[in-house]
C-alpha cells in the first residue's frame, strides 16, 4: 500500500504511451500498484508492466478501446477483479494528432480525436464513478493540454477535445463531492516524450519550432514525464483530499 493511497490501485488509461508509461512509473515508485490500460501497444504495456513488477508493485495490463463502451466496462471489472480496488484514475489516452490548420482538418480527424479523448473519458467516467461511490471515494486526473490557457498553434486537435474533458472535470467536482469523488486536471505543456516525439520525427517540431517555444518558457527546458507523474500522484494522492475541480499547469510556465 502506498504511504498517500488506500489498498488498491491506480488505473492508468493511455499507459502504453510516452507519458502514461511515465505515469504508470512514477505511481509505482511511490508503492502504488498499477492496471494499464492500453488499446494497441501490447508489447508496451508489457514491457512497463514488468518494470512495475520490477519495483515490487503489482501491474496488470488491459486492452480496451476508448471508443467502446463494451470494452471499457469489461476492462475496468477485470483490474477491479485483479487489485480488489481502484481508487485512482489518470486519464491520458488519447490520438497522435497532425499539426493541422482548423480550417483543414478532415471529419475523420476531427471524430477520431472527440471519440477517443472526450468520448472515451466520459466513458471511463461513467463506469468508474458507481465503483468509487461504492469504494467511499476516489479520484480522477484528466491530463489535458497547457494550450486550454493560451492557444497553440496548429495544435487544435489535442486542445479541442480536451477542452471538452475540462467541463467534465468540473462537473464531476461538483456533483460529486458529496461521495469522497475528486477531479483535477493537469495542464499539459511540452513534454519530452510521447506527441512531442512523434511531432519531432514527422518534422513538424523543427529546430526553429523548439527555439520559438522556449522563448516562451520562463524555463527553458522541456518537461519530462515524469514531471506529469509526480503533478498526477499530488493530485490523486491524500495530500490533495480538499482539492477537486482545479487545473494544475505544468508547462514550465508557457503562457504565464
């Protein structure tokens, strides 16, 4: 059991993925088991299972589409089953998007992103808050995008839909509450890892890009994954059981 956590575990949707599997690590580190979830990256999820496993945390991994409902609910019984408890979710699934001009995105872009990032939340939302009502409580962190307080761009089918999550966020603060539930968001600035590596190969993240953003940070380097894990844990952990309905930037200070 971890010294901020009740018995359990912390479900990490998106765990195959640069930032998820720093989230995933970070829980453990600080003696959280873990169920991964992920949609096609198998080996992945393997892979950071046992490295969880490695650090003498229990992980599990599960495949589900955020798009299905069916699959989500099925996932979620079976990590309620292996770990008996989830008492946190972190919420960072979600598309490798281009760097597309509003007026250019196509409709299967634009549905794609909605349908896994806003549709999948609810989703995962709507089946885990009964199990938290049950549970006395629990929390769940949205990592959305640093570009919801000042626009990025090109970058709008990541922000858009996370935009959408936010207004959830708050509203399962709201009425929720009275259950023990909470929910946060972390913003999510520039990352080394996951979208921003993908972007940095695809060449939409050239060396003028990277100089033009860090003009922007008042510190000039990139986050790393596990900043997000660490920002994920307070915000699940004991330490914030009066914080809920809140936004956490970490962004290196982009757009203060």
């Amino acid at each position: 059991m971890g010294r901020l956590f009740p018995e359990g575990a912390v479900a990490v949707f998106g765990g195959s993925g640069g930032i998820g599997k720093g989230v995933a690590l970070a829980f453990a580190r600080e003696g959280v088991d873990v169920a991964i979830f992920y949609r096609s990256k198998q080996q992945v999820a393997e892979a950071t299972a046992a490295e969880i496993r490695a650090l003498g945390r229990n992980a599990t991994i599960h495949q589900a589409d955020a798009r299905n409902y069916e699959e989500m609910e099925a996932g979620f019984a079976d990590a309620v089953e292996s770990h008996g408890r989830i008492h946190s979710i972190v919420w960072g699934a979600g598309p490798v998007v281009a760097q597309v001009n509003i007026a250019d995105w196509s409709l299967d872009q634009f549905r794609a992103s909605m349908e896994i990032e806003a549709f999948g939340f609810y989703h995962a939302a709507r089946i885990a808050i009964p199990h938290f009502r049950a549970k006395g409580g629990g929390s769940f962190v949205h990592l959305g995008s640093a570009g919801h307080d000042w626009w990025p761009h090109l970058d709008g089918l990541s922000v858009a839909p996370k935009a959408c999550n936010e207004s959830l966020v708050k509203g399962i603060a709201k009425e929720e509450g009275v259950n023990e539930i909470r929910a946060n968001s972390i913003l999510v600035g520039v990352i080394d890892a996951g979208q921003f590596k993908v972007g940095q190969e695809q060449g939409y993240f050239d060396e003028n890009w990277e100089r033009e953003v860090k003009k922007l940070l008042p510190i000039k380097r990139w986050g790393k994954a596990e900043d997000i894990g660490k920002a994920a844990i307070f915000l699940a952990s004991d330490d914030a059981n009066y914080i809920t309905g809140q936004t956490l930037s970490v962004a290196g200070g982009f757009g203060v």
